[in-house]
C-alpha cells in the first residue's frame, strides 16, 4: 500500500511541474476532495460530529481558503518559469561590429512580471564591471513584460573587426555606462543573472574564449 501511495504522489509531483496547468488545476481539486473524503471517513473516528456535518464543515473551510488565497493559488496553477539560451549562433554582425548576444525564453504559462539581466561578475581578469544591468537588443535598458512563449534577445558586448581586439562587454547601473575590454587571446567566465518580480533569481556561468582573429569568438554556457 505504502508502495503504491508513494507511486502516486511522484506521478502527481511530475505531473505538477511538468505538466499542463489543466494537470495542476486537476491534482489540487483531487487533493482537495480527498481532505473531504477523509474527514467524512475518519472524522467520527477521532471523536467529532457525525459524518455529514464534518463533511460541511470541512468544505466551508476550504472554500473559505481557497477565496482567501485565490490569487496565490492561481499563481500555483499558472507560472512563469525563465530559460537562458548562451551560444555562438547569436553572434551577429551588425553596424561594423560583432554582437556578442543571449536569449532568454519564458517557457512557463504566465507572464513574467518586470524582467531584468545582470552581468554579476567577470572571472579570468580584473574587472570594472559588478552587479551591472544588461540591455536588450536595440538599447532598450527598462524591464520587460515576458509573455508565455515569448523570447527576447539581450546584448553581452560587442568587437571590432579587427585582430587582437578586445571583446567589450556592455552593462549599466542607472544612467552611467560601464564598458570593459576582455583582451585577446584570452578565456574568461561571465557570471549572468536573470530576474523578475514573480521568479526565483536565476544565476548562470558562460565561458568565453577570444581569439586573436577578430571572428574567433566562442561563448557556451556552463
């Protein structure tokens, strides 16, 4: 029995964060029959009233809770859930320079709510840059509303065609610039974070190998 009990509650658990918010919405009304069946079953067991008026009492209860929390529990049912995308098909070559680029995708079913970048840290050389914001592609610097499905494509830094060139990283704290050179050759790692008013912070490490060539670029996540 215990097996099988345990069987259960993985596949409600897979199914809770794998599935569709149609399988959520139906594990949570299943969970919560089952708090009414097994106060009907077991609470004259315990010493209560007969079956039928704690059967009552526990359904008024829960639906007290459930238009109490309602909106915390749509949050449960529907999420926003964030996935970072680092590789060298995003290089693009544009107005004279190469653009070192991510992409950020909201594979969940609800909008993320003012998302944000940040490039954290720098390790293979001293750096200028900490803690600083990232802009989308095209120069946007505001926070963003990340529909269900919806990607965006963000700005890491960018090259010139020339050999030994550093490769210049990008970022921002308010209105102030801070821009840093990567030298050539040279392999560094790049700490990014991802943020948004109703997602866990997400940090992500990203190696980047310059060459001397001004197209020897590779950048991958870790």
């Amino acid at each position: 029995m215990a097996v099988w009990v345990v069987a259960v509650l993985g596949i409600c658990a897979l199914l809770w964060f794998k599935g569709w918010p149609i399988a959520r919405a139906i594990i949570l009304i299943l969970a919560l029959s089952g708090i009414c069946v097994a106060s009907f079953f077991w609470g004259p067991c315990l010493g209560g009233p007969d079956k039928w008026n704690i059967l009552m009492s526990v359904a008024t209860l829960l639906g007290v809770i459930v238009a109490l929390f309602y909106d915390e529990i749509q949050k449960l049912i529907h999420f926003a859930k964030i996935s970072l995308y680092v590789d060298n098909d995003l290089i693009d070559f544009a107005h004279g320079r190469r653009w070192v680029r991510g992409k950020i995708t909201n594979i969940g079913d609800r909008a993320v709510k003012r998302c944000r970048l940040k490039l954290l840290r720098v390790e293979g050389q001293r750096s200028r840059i900490e803690n600083g914001f990232l802009q989308w592609e095209g120069g946007s610097r505001e926070p963003i509303r990340l529909s269900s499905k919806e990607h965006l494509i963000f700005d890491i830094g960018t090259r010139t065609p020339v050999q030994d060139s550093p490769l210049k990283l990008l970022s921002y704290i308010g209105e102030n610039e801070i821009e840093h050179d990567l030298l050539a050759p040279g392999t560094y790692t790049l700490t990014l974070a991802i943020y948004g008013d109703n997602i866990p912070s997400k940090e992500q490490p990203v190696s980047v190998k310059i060459g001397a060539a001004a197209d020897e670029i590779e950048i991958k996540m870790l």
